[in-house]
C-alpha cells in the first residue's frame, strides 16, 4: 500500500500560519512510516537546509517546496479590483528546480 505524502505543510519559518517545528515535523512523519514529506512555507525558504538536513537523518525524502502569491497584474497596483491574489504551490523536483526556484524568491 503507498503511504501518504504531504505536499502542503507550512513550518514556524511561515508567519502568522505555521506552527511546527521542522525536527518534530521530521519525528511525527517518521513516527508515521512516511517515505517523504514536502515544506511549502509562505514566500520563504529558510527552513530549507534545515529541513533537508533533518529528512536525511531519519532516512524520509525531503521535499523542498514555497507557497507563493500571484497578483492578477502586479503586487504594486493598489487597487480594489487589483486586491485580490492567489496562493501557488510549487515543488522542486530536483537540484536544478531547487535553484530556480531559489532565483524566482529573490
């Protein structure tokens, strides 16, 4: 049977919306028999190394992710139509989408 994976877990490095800690994370999903686990922390990443760190000691895949806010035109118009924004999940799937994703928060 596959076991569950989350793909949508915000840590303490995601203000007002996280609360859990990356090494009790890590404890929980191995306490589980998770094979992985991803991090999608809002517009940040510094729990990143941390994370994979973490992951690596209990033998769980890290997957290494940021929940990032989409504006219809441009988070500098600030207008009531404009005020609305979106939320978009993305996961690294390797090295390489780790580093472009990396370029695109900074």
């Amino acid at each position: 049977m596959p076991s569950f994976v989350h793909l949508h877990v915000h840590t303490e490095y995601s203000l007002l919306d996280g609360l859990t800690k990356i090494k009790q994370l890590v404890s929980s999903a191995k306490d589980m028999n998770m094979t992985s686990i991803a991090i999608t922390d809002h517009g940040v990443m510094y729990g990143a190394i941390e994370f994979y760190k973490a992951c690596l000691k209990e033998n769980i895949k890290p997957i290494i992710g940021c929940e990032v806010y989409v504006s219809p035109k441009s988070r500098f118009i600030k207008t009531p139509a404009n005020k609305k924004n979106y939320h978009l999940t993305l996961l690294a799937k390797n090295k390489q989408g780790y580093i472009m994703l990396s370029q695109l928060l900074w």
